[in-house]
C-alpha cells in the first residue's frame, strides 16, 4: 500500500483515566441549557507512534480539558439542538497536541414537524487537528470542515415510515484521519414498519 507494514503490539497496555467534570443544568418550559467543564487524565493512552506510523504504543500521560456547552429547546413544532466543545488535548509531559484531536468542534440541528412530515438541518463543525502524513511520517495539520446534512421522514400510516437522509450536502472535501478519504454527498432512504 504506502510502502511500510503495519503490526500489532503486544506490549500495549489498556487505558487508565480520572476524570473530572462540574457543570451546571438548567431547565425549564422545554427549554435544557448544559456548561460543563471537564478535567480528563488518561494514563497509557493508546496512539499512534509517530516515529513510524507502524504500530501503536502507550503514551504515559496524556489530558484534556474543557468546557462544553449544550442547549436543547422546543418552539411550538420547531426543536433546536446546539453543542460546543473547546478542549485542549496534549501530552502531559511534552505538550504536544494529540493526534486527530479539534480543539473545537460543534453542531447545530433544528427539526420541522408539520403534520406527518418531519425535516431537519443539521451543521457540524470541527477545527483544525494534527495528524501523521502517511507517506512522511512527520506531523501535519488535517483542515478544519463544516458539513451539512438535511433529512425528512414522512409517515404513511401509523406503523410505515418513509425516510431520507443527504449527508454532506454541499459535497465538502474533508479528511477524519490523513491519506483516508470520507465521503463525499451520500443519499440513504429508507422505508421502516413499526
């Protein structure tokens, strides 16, 4: 393929973590507003090795902490849902940032109903992460993308329900890890009985 081989470690060791989160929920009048911060040490995380791209190794320390921020709420046959997250995922000893990790990333989705008819929006965001080159084995910076799906659901009867889906409306060009295609505008319906 990429002119090395890759192989197991049988020396990997599993994940240990402590994690630490405090937040604050509010609800009221169909209305959920969420902040929570969190503080996660994760010891032998399991990554890549970036001096070869081989196999995967331990990293004795890694942590990343943040907040996160999440709303839910109904206007009459309208619902919203929006989430935010800004972290900073590192090695704890060297500080370098971990791999295929945002610093932020978010979504936004609003659903429709009218009558049998559901339709829904939905927006995701992901920052800039770091990630192995491939070929060079030394670090480079995947972009950052925002991708836009649409999906309807009609209900023929009350035990048959038609659906569609475009993930990836506007076709964006996009990479989740590097040298890896994801793909592009995708079309699923489907027709589920209840």
């Amino acid at each position: 393929g990429f002119g090395f081989s890759y192989s197991g470690n049988p020396g990997l060791k599993p994940e240990r973590s402590r994690n630490s989160e405090l937040g604050v929920h509010y609800a009221h009048a169909g209305h959920r507003l969420d902040m929570v911060y969190f503080d996660n040490h994760i010891r032998d995380l399991i990554a890549i090795d970036t001096q070869a791209a081989s196999t995967m190794i331990n990293l004795d320390e890694a942590r990343s902490d943040g907040i996160e921020l999440a709303y839910a709420g109904k206007f009459g046959d309208t619902s919203m849902n929006l989430a935010a997250t800004w972290q900073d995922p590192r090695n704890a000893l060297s500080g370098q940032p971990l791999l295929r990790r945002a610093r932020h990333f978010s979504t936004v989705a609003v659903t429709q109903r009218s009558g049998v008819t559901l339709i829904g929006v939905e927006w995701q965001h992901s920052g800039a992460r770091e990630d192995i080159d491939i070929n060079t084995f030394a670090r480079t910076v995947l972009a950052a993308y925002d991708v836009l799906n649409l999906s309807a659901s009609l209900s023929i009867s009350p035990h048959l329900e038609l659906s569609a889906r475009v993930d990836n409306l506007l076709d964006q060009e996009h990479m989740l890890a590097h040298g890896y295609n994801t793909p592009g505008r995708t079309l699923y319906v489907g027709l589920s009985y209840r």
